[in-house]
C-alpha cells in the first residue's frame, strides 16, 4: 500500500477551511496533527465495520467514503456519501455505543483518525467547537424527537464524572431546545414523554438520564 501523502500540520490541510476542524484554536489543531493517525484505503476497503468500538474520530483527506448500514433483513442501506473534509463517527461516539454504520472507501483513500481523548479534550475546552458538532448531529432532516435523545445522550457523555454514582446535568429548557434547533415548548414536551416513559428524570433545570440504552435506542430509531 502506498504511504498517503498528508501534511503533518492539519492547518496545511487543503480541506481544513470547511471541515468541523476549521472550528479548532492554534493549540488544539497542535493537538491534533501531533495525535492523529492516518491510513491508506484502496477502493472497497472497508474503513471501519458496523458493530465495532470507536476509537475516534475519522476525517477525510482524499477520496469518497459510503456509509452504510446492514438492515434486520439483511440488506444493505446506503445513509450517505462522504467526501474530503468531512468526518466521520462522531455520532457514535457521542453517544457511547459502537458504531451503527460501516465506513467504505469509494475510491482510494487517504482518512485520518483522531483519537477518541483529543476529540474530547477539543469539546470540553472549545464551546464553538462543540456548537459545530451540534450542528452536525441535530441536522434538520431528523425526527425532533430522536434529536432530543441525541442531545440528552451527549450532554450525558460530557457531563459524566467517570464514577458509578448517577448525576444531573444541568441545563435550561431554552438551552436544551437551541441544542434540538426546536422551540421551548416541543422540548419541554417530548421530554416528558421521555420521563414519562422512565428514561429521564428532571428537578426544575436539571435533567437525569435514567436509561442509556433505552434512550440510545430512541436516537437512532431513524438513523
């Protein structure tokens, strides 16, 4: 296989402008050129495989890339078609569970992975950062509903102290409904339909995530 060709710096990226990296400070991009790895794929090769843990986040530096998933019938779903400058995966890893779809390569190419402590790193220290993966996550196209958990699921991750003990996350209803791209009173609604399901609990602004896995369910029901 032949060695990819990519700048050591990502700012010398020809796609960093338009990328969600193009949201990173001087320093985090130091982080990231310095963490990343990067590897060729010929044309079939498969990137990464539905099912399987992630261990950061992929971003495009040549090529084409389909994302695809296998259905309970067994057949093969196309999502979307990728291309230089996107990423890939964050949505999974967000959300704590394995990756929902596989990762193709179209044509021959040359792809990033940034490893799952520096993507978070990145997040918890960069709002306009977080804002741009936000926007990624709750596109337009998507059920308000299955937005309200994919929000509640990576407010969850980020607020998460690393123990066992259960904990709140603490965010207003106007906060929490810009985060969905929705109005106040959709949210406050289909969030007490989530607790009334059992998979949260609130006390005034705070929100507890009662049920991960349920809850994951509900965000990739449309996926």
């Amino acid at each position: 296989m032949v060695a990819p060709s990519v700048p050591n710096n990502c700012q010398g990226c020809p796609h960093y402008g338009h990328s969600l990296l193009g949201a990173c400070q001087r320093n985090e991009l130091e982080l990231i050129s310095n963490g990343k790895l990067h590897q060729s794929y010929h044309k079939g090769q498969v990137i990464f495989q539905q099912g399987s843990r992630p261990g950061g986040i992929y971003c495009i530096h040549q090529g084409k890339v389909k994302i695809s998933k296998i259905s309970a019938d067994g057949k093969e779903q196309i999502v979307r078609l990728a291309r230089e400058g996107d990423v890939l995966g964050y949505r999974s890893l967000m959300m704590g569970g394995n990756f929902s779809t596989a990762a193709t390569a179209l044509t021959d190419c040359v792809v990033c992975l940034v490893p799952r402590p520096d993507f978070f790193s990145i997040i918890n220290q960069n709002p306009q950062f977080a804002q741009s993966l936000l926007r990624l996550l709750h596109t337009a196209y998507k059920p308000v509903r299955e937005r309200l958990a994919e929000a509640l699921l990576m407010l969850h991750s980020l607020f998460d102290p690393g123990t066992d003990a259960r904990f709140s996350i603490p965010i207003s209803r106007d906060d929490l409904a810009a985060l969905m791209g929705t109005a106040k009173e959709t949210a406050s609604r289909l969030l007490s339909e989530l607790r009334e399901e059992g998979l949260v609990a609130t006390q005034g602004s705070r929100i507890t995530v009662l049920d991960v896995v349920r809850l994951r369910q509900v965000a990739t029901m449309y996926s």
